[in-house]
C-alpha cells in the first residue's frame, strides 16, 4: 500500500496527473469506498486492502470530461473493462494513467461469517495471509482467505493487465474453480427445474438498480430502466414488464460487451448470482461464434455486431 | 401448463419482414390457403427491426407464443439485416430456454414472398405447438415466487 501512495504522490507532485482515483478509508477495514485525491494531504485516507474490490474503470468516464489525467489503479480483471470502454469511446486512454495492481484474491466481507466484526487482520495488500483474523464485539474467530473471496476470484481470467501504463505489486493465481461449470449445471436441468431456481433466485430482487449503477457495459447516458417522470437516475416509474424482464433486458444489452467483471454478483444486497446471466450468453457466443472476450482486443469486431453467413439457426438443437 | 380445453386458442404474435415474408403472408391469403386466424401479424421494415424487448414485451402483452419471419439468409432486402436477427434471436431464445421458458414458444422461420403454402404451414405447425404448451405463463412469473 505504501508503494502505491508513494507513487501517486510523485506522479502528482510531477503534475503528470492531476487526480488520483482509488479508495478511501472507511470506519472499519472493509469499509473501503473509491474516490478521488486531489492532492498529496489528502491520500492520508487512501488505502488499499483485499477489500478493494470495486472495479474503477466506470469512474473514467467521468474523469475522462475532467481537465488533466487522472491517475487510476487498476486489478487485473478491471483492465478488461477499462478496455472495453475504451471500445466503446466512453473513456479517454489518453486521459488515465494507469497503474496495473496485482492481485491475490478480493474478499467480500459477507464472506467472513461474522458479525459485529471490528477488525480484520491479514488482510492487507501485498502482505496479506492466508488465515484471517476476524475481531468481531464476541470474540476472536479465524477464516481462510481463499473462502472469504469473492465468486469471481474463484474462476479469475488471470492476472495479466490488459492495459497499463506501469504495474506494481505481485498477484497469486486463485482460479480453482471452471468459469462456466454453474451454467453448465443449470444448462443440465429439466425445464422445470431451471424455472424453479431462476424464479426462486430473482424473487428475491428488490429493483435496487446497484447491478446497473455498478455495471462497467451498463454506462448509457440515459438507461431504459431511468424513471421517464422524474430527473433522477433511480428507477420510480416501473412498469410490470420492466419488474419483471429486468434481468433478462440488462443481460441482453451487455451480451457480447460484459467482460464478466464481476461487479454485479459483488454488490448485489439479495446475494443474487448475477453472473449466471452474463456467463450464460458468453458461453453461447464462445461456442457459436468463436472465442471472445470482451476487453482484450480493442479492435475486435464484437459478436452482436457481426455475423457469418453459416451461423447457426435460432433454436436449432431444440428438444 | 397444458389445457385440457379443446377449444382454447394460443395467441400468437407473428413478426414479418415488409419484402419477403409480409408478402408471403398476402400470397397465402390471396391463395385462400389458411392458417389461424388467431395469428397477429406485425409488419416491421426487416427482421433485424424486432429488438429481442420486442418478442419479450409481446409475451407480457398476453401473446402465448411469438414468430419472427424474415427473408431467407443471403436475401434480406437490407442484404445483411436477417444475419444480425439470427444472432441476436439464437441468444435470446436460449437464454429463455435456460431460464425454464417452454421450448417452442419461439420462433425464427425464413419465409420468402414466394412461398404462401411454406408460410401457411409454419404458422398452423407453430400454432399446434403453442396450443399443446397451453397458456404461456412462466415469463409472467419469473419474479413471483412468494
Ligand atoms: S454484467 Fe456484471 S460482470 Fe458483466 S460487465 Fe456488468 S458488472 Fe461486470
Ligand atoms: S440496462 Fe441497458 S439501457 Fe440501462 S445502462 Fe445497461 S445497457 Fe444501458
Ligand atoms: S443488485 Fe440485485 S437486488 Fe438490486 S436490482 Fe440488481 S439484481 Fe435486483
Ligand atoms: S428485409 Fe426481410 S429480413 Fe431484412
């Protein structure tokens, strides 16, 4: 951490940037919120920890509008984003400069099994251990690291940046899992089945809108899901159809541009595996139209917005 | 959920392209060949027009079964407009699938202005289809779970 604080206090002092986009100190060690410093005093808050999940890439586009460069920390799986926005002439590279972190797992502190909790120790970035220390108002309790992790750290794309102006910072391989095995099961059920656990899993949303707000693809200037009768970016005016095809809309507008971040299983307060849709389409394209990754070739043509003349039919391989 | 109801009768929203398959659907009709009335035809400038929203906003409207028809590959009159639409429907329809809709409620048939009895047939088989499944409700019900 403290590597990273001295170098964006140079690269302030320089005025190669002109504002630091990373995170601020919360009450407790996994309280951490992104934000912007503007100058050396004010990086006494910034900190980075395990908990520094959040993926800033979305932040750039703001940024992008601002006046100088921004400096911006970036994890692995965040690069793609930042890349596929940059495809999508949302950010501005020349406007970023990015410093690729590397990266040993992000953990969600829902995941530590504890509540009440005052501290966490052993959860620091590059020096973090495998077994955390959880202080809770109770007592002393320990939880691996590798289970407090969040989902997507488990199925990791790999800790190569995709795009950097300098990297610091060591990163561990903690893929242990197949990316798209969920699916598969799901793929594997009766119709019945699937319907019972899609139906049980999004009853429980509450149209919160935080997978949209979060969503690195989901950055129109106006979203269909914004309320038409009032100037405010929440949903208010809902209609039964917008209730209840959410889910499905937002997949199908990030189908081919979700880079499978992750962000939206993250902050999802109903636990919803949100990443069941996102992977589910990435995994047709992958097995219709070839491999792609949104993120990583920025001259890509990307799968929705091309097409061979042998594709396959709609529905072809129906039962 | 499948009706024992002989007499009831699928809704049915059609999609069809102006150039091929709208002309179709005149031909079948000017050659009295028949297909249920109960299909609602909806004219749209060329497949690649209907917006997968499209096909979702027609179920919640009460369609129990919705058919996109376009021109054949290679002869969309917008000479590519089908092969987005085929992409875009592939996805959609297996994403419906996945989500425990019943398979057969969507379709894509390429009907050209030439083929009255190919669009005729297509819509009495995808009628017959629908009608087995019974009213579509599952979409509906998706977030309902108490
Ligand atoms: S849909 Fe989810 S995983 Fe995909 S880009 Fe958006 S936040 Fe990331
Ligand atoms: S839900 Fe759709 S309209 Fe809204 S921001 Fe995401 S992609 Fe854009
Ligand atoms: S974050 Fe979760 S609860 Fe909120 S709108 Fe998205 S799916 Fe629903
Ligand atoms: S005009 Fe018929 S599919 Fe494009």
């Amino acid at each position: 951490m403290q590597e990273l604080i001295h170098r964006a206090k140079s690269l302030l002092e320089s005025g190669e940037v002109s504002r630091v986009l990373g995170w601020k100190k919360g009450e407790n060690v996994f309280d951490v919120e992104p934000a912007f410093f503007a100058t050396a005093e004010e990086l006494e808050n910034f900190v980075y920890n395990g908990f520094c999940g959040a993926n800033l890439s979305k932040y750039m586009i703001e940024a992008s509008t601002w006046e100088g460069k921004t400096l911006v920390f970036l994890k692995p799986c965040d690069t793609y984003s930042f890349n596929q926005l940059c495809k999508e002439h949302r950010i501005d590279r020349e406007k970023a400069y990015i410093i690729g972190v590397g990266c040993k797992g992000k953990l969600k502190a829902e995941k530590l099994g504890a509540e009440n909790i005052l501290d966490v120790q052993g959860a620091g970035y590059p020096d973090c251990s495998d077994t955390l220390k959880v202080t809770t108002l109770y007592g002393e309790q320990e939880v691996a690291y590798k289970d407090a992790m969040l989902e997507r750290c488990h199925v990791c794309k790999g800790k190569e940046h995709q795009v950097y102006d300098e990297l610091i910072g060591e990163s561990v391989d903690t893929c242990d899992a197949d990316r798209f095995a969920e699916v598969a099961k799901i793929e594997a059920m009766s119709p019945e089945e699937k319907f019972a656990f899609f139906q049980a899993e999004l009853s429980k949303c509450i149209r919160c809108n935080a997978c949209r707000n979060v969503c690195p693809a989901c950055s129109c200037r106006k979203c269909i899901f914004d309320s038409t009768k009032f100037d405010s970016n929440q949903k208010a005016n809902t209609t039964s159809f917008e209730e209840k095809m959410f889910h499905i809309i937002r997949a199908f507008h990030v189908a081919g541009r979700c880079t499978d971040c992750g962000e939206c299983s993250r902050v999802c307060p109903q636990g919803i595996p949100l990443h069941l849709f996102n992977r589910k389409f990435i995994k047709d394209i992958n097995n219709l139209y070839g491999e792609y990754q949104a993120g990583v070739d920025i001259d890509a043509k990307a799968p929705l917005t091309s097409f061979r003349t042998d594709d396959a039919e709609p529905g072809v391989g129906r039962g | 959920m499948p009706v024992n109801n002989e007499n009831w009768k699928p809704t049915i929203v059609a999609f069809c392209c102006n150039w091929c398959s709208y002309a179709g659907a005149d031909l079948a009709g000017s050659s009295r060949l028949a297909y249920p009335a109960d299909v609602k035809i909806i004219k749209v400038p060329c497949s690649c027009r209907v917006n997968p929203m499209f096909i979702l906003r027609a179920f919640e409207k009460g369609a129990d079964g919705v058919i996109l028809c376009g021109c054949h590959p290679g002869d969309c009159h917008y000479s590519t407009g089908n092969y987005y639409a085929r992409r875009r429907m592939t996805l959609l329809f297996s994403m419906l699938d996945y989500l425990g809709i019943e398979e057969g409620r969507t379709r894509v048939e390429w009907v050209s202005a030439a083929e009255g009895v190919k669009f005729s047939e297509t819509m009495n088989s995808f009628v017959e289809k629908v009608r087995t499944l019974g009213p579509s409700v599952r979409l509906g019900d998706l977030r309902c779970k108490n």
